[in-house]
C-alpha cells in the first residue's frame, strides 16, 4: 500500500454518490469500490465510453441502503487515475463490492475481488 493511503477507517458521514463511489467525511479523497463497475447515472456515460448497462439511479439506492445498515469500513488499495481511493469496503462484515455483484446492481471490473459463494 502507497505510504500517503490512510489505514483502514471507519468513515464518518457515508455519502454515495453513484453505484460504485462513496465520500467519507474523514477521508482526503472520494472511495471507489473495488473491482466493480455500476451502471453510470442519466447523462454520465460519455460519448464513446463503454458504459455498464443498467440503471444508474437504481444501483446509487441499492449502496445506499447498504451504506445505511451498519458502520462502513474502508480498506484503501490504492489510488486510480482520478485519485480516488481504490478500496475494499464493508458493512457488518459484509463486502460492499460483492454485494453490488450479487444484486445486480454492479459487475465485475477492473480488478479481481474474491467473493463468498452466494447461498
């Protein structure tokens, strides 16, 4: 882990602000789930992006409502190219990048996350 990561956190103040980014009051930088990619909300996807299909708006309420059932704790990685912070993040020990998978709300992109087998 690069020396200017912070440890992990608890964060304070959970804000989602799409289906696979967070903000954290106590943290320098925006959190990116890793290894997921949500659909973008209405108007996000640029011109000439290949944008996950799906509904932006629904994926967003979908974290939310993760976000909103317990303490977030957030183990950086690293940074990406619009330094955010790269993260694994959880609630009640539950992994907030798989969750996103298993209710298709998000898929698997960009790196390889290791998720429980679903029951």
């Amino acid at each position: 882990m690069p020396a200017d990561l912070p440890p992990a956190i608890v964060c304070e103040r959970p804000w989602v602000s799409d289906g696979d980014t967070l903000s954290c009051r106590n943290l320098p930088a925006r959190v990116r789930l890793l290894g997921i990619d949500a659909p973008e909300l209405p108007g996000h996807c640029n011109p000439g992006r290949q944008c996950t299909p799906g509904n932006g708006s629904a994926s967003k309420r979908v974290l939310i409502g993760l976000v909103r059932s317990g303490p977030v704790v957030v183990k950086p990685e690293s940074y990406d190219r619009y330094d955010r912070i790269l993260a694994r993040v959880s609630v009640n020990g539950r992994d907030l990048s798989c969750e996103m998978v298993a209710r298709g709300a998000a898929v698997r992109r960009y790196a390889s996350i290791d998720c429980p087998k679903p029951r």
